[in-house]
C-alpha cells in the first residue's frame, strides 16, 4: 500500500515559510515561487544570504531560528534546514503537532510531506514522488513525461475547460467519449498546436447530429487474471473509463485499482448481474462486468458482451 496521498494544494492564500539559511533551500525557494505569490523566509538574520534571494521571497527578520515556530500557525507548509539537526527535529514535531504539512531536506523521518519532481504544462501539473526513497528516479520518471507531453499539451485542458456547458446536457458516459475523442485524435493535436476551429466545428457537428440522449455500452470482461498488466488493452480502457463496474462478492479484484475513483462498484451474485446492469445502461452509463464463471456462463444469464 502507498505511504503517501497525493494532493494539489493551493499556496495563494497564504504563503509557504521556509526556515534556515543553508544554501541548498535557494532551489526550494525557486520551486515554491512558481506556485505561492509570495514564499517567506526566516533565517534569524537582518539579511538574506544572495542565494536566497528571489523577487517573490519575503524575508522576516526580527525572530531567532529558535522561535520560527511562532510563524508557524496558518501555514500551508513548511520547509525547515537550519543546520542544527537539534532543532529541525523540535521545529519539525511543533508543526507536525499542529498538523502543517512540514518537510525537511534529506531527513525523510521528519517529514509529512515530500517534493516530488514536476511537469508543469499549465494548466496540467504532473508530480511524481517516490515518497523520498529515490529523488534521482523521480526526475528520470519526470524526462520521459517531458518528452511525451508537448509544451503546449495544456491548452487541451483549457479547451475541454471552455466547451463543458456545450456538453453538459449529455450523459456522462457521452460527454466523456466526446472528451476521449478530441484528445486522441488529430482535433487534439491541432488544439495543442494552438488551433482550436476545427475542434469548434467537430463539436458543433457532434452535437448536431448525434443524439443527446442513449442507452450505454456493456463490457463483459473475464476476471481470471486479476493482474491488471496483464490485462488487453480493449478490457483495460472498458475498465478505466466505465461509470459502473459489477464484479464477483468476496474480494475485489486486483484490477478495480486502474478504474476512476467515481465508478460505482457493484458485488453481485450471477443471476443479480442483468437488472443491475440493465438499470444503468438505460440511464446512459457504461457498465462492465467482470466474472470469474466465464463468458459462456455470463451470457446464458441473459447478458452478453
């Protein structure tokens, strides 16, 4: 199981502290700085060491590093390398105590949190963390996102953003196909190269000429090997993209992990799986069905793939 959660927080409301004076929190400062206004800094002196320094830093004088921790309430995370392993470690429990997220160069036993590698597409932000065990595969991991992901892969985001009223009204299965489209196909391609037309007029004629309205798609998948790499390509897109997926009582299989964290899971027994199934295609949505009894079996239940 993983150790950490990832999440994306949001440093415009107030800004992040970083505590110390030690030379390498000058690449902390610049990585805080692309996301918080403002990054304030206490070093316990009357002026910021030069490499320290950034247009978006705050330096806080007047308070000894012995006392940062009076700086600490209402931060939305800290940083802290004083030199004095003594000291980060009580700093490090006073804002764990108060439940701030706080983080602690090369010191993975005082930290709440880790600063992964990032891939910044804006809007789109990838982070990849190795929860501290490997800094060095995380940015390898980082390369190769860079390389598949072109510079201007976030105006996809910011499309998709624009034309949610168009697709509002459709079901939700629909509206992400329509999705799953754009940025697959050449549409999405042009969008990222900065021309957005010819995706207007694709939507437009979708929504024109297709109804808004529909039954949805089963999937009936063979759940013998649970391992999820080793799934087809075809059965693992049905899973990762169903609105329902209805699998065998007792535990779940391994491959649920790949599926979107809003499918509804449904354990069933065999002759339960058709109404449960037949009650959510006709709202629209994309089930699949995962048994352990055969396809055969499945279908002679009166469901078939």
């Amino acid at each position: 199981m993983a150790q950490c959660f990832p999440i994306f927080m949001d440093l415009g409301s107030a800004a992040p502290l970083v505590v110390g004076a030690d030379h390498g929190l000058a690449a902390k400062i610049r990585l805080l700085a692309r996301f918080a206004p403002v990054v304030d800094l206490v070093n316990g002196m009357d002026l910021a060491p030069g490499e320290l320094r950034h247009p978006q830093m705050r330096h806080i004088t007047g308070i000894a590093l012995q006392a940062a921790d009076s700086l600490f309430r209402g931060r939305p995370l800290i940083i802290i390398e004083t030199g004095d392993q003594a000291l980060n470690t009580r700093l490090a429990t006073v804002a764990r105590d108060a439940g701030i997220p706080v983080n602690v160069p090369d010191c993975p036993h005082l930290c709440s949190f880790y600063l992964g590698a990032i891939v910044e597409r804006d809007p789109v932000t990838v982070a990849i963390s190795t929860s501290g065990f490997s800094p060095v595969l995380a940015q390898r991991l980082r390369a190769r996102l860079e390389d598949m992901l072109p510079t201007g892969y976030g105006r996809l985001a910011t499309y998709l953003n624009r034309i949610r009223h168009r697709l509002r009204h459709l079901p939700a299965a629909r509206r992400r196909g329509l999705q799953h489209q754009i940025i697959e196909s050449d549409i999405g391609a042009r969008i990222i190269d900065g021309d957005s037309v010819q995706a207007d007029s694709w939507v437009i004629a979708r929504l024109t000429t297709q109804p808004a309205s529909g039954s949805g798609r089963l999937r009936v998948i063979e759940s013998g090997h649970d391992d999820p790499d080793h799934l087809p390509r075809p059965a693992a897109e049905a899973i990762r993209n169903a609105d329902v997926i209805i699998h065998p009582q007792g535990r779940p299989p391994a491959m649920l992990s790949i599926a979107r964290r809003e499918v509804e899971l449904l354990a069933a027994a065999p002759k339960a799986r058709r109404k449960l199934a037949d009650e959510r295609l006709a709202r629209g949505l994309d089930v699949v069905i995962l048994t352990n009894d055969g396809i055969d079996r499945t279908a002679r239940a009166g469901i078939s793939a």
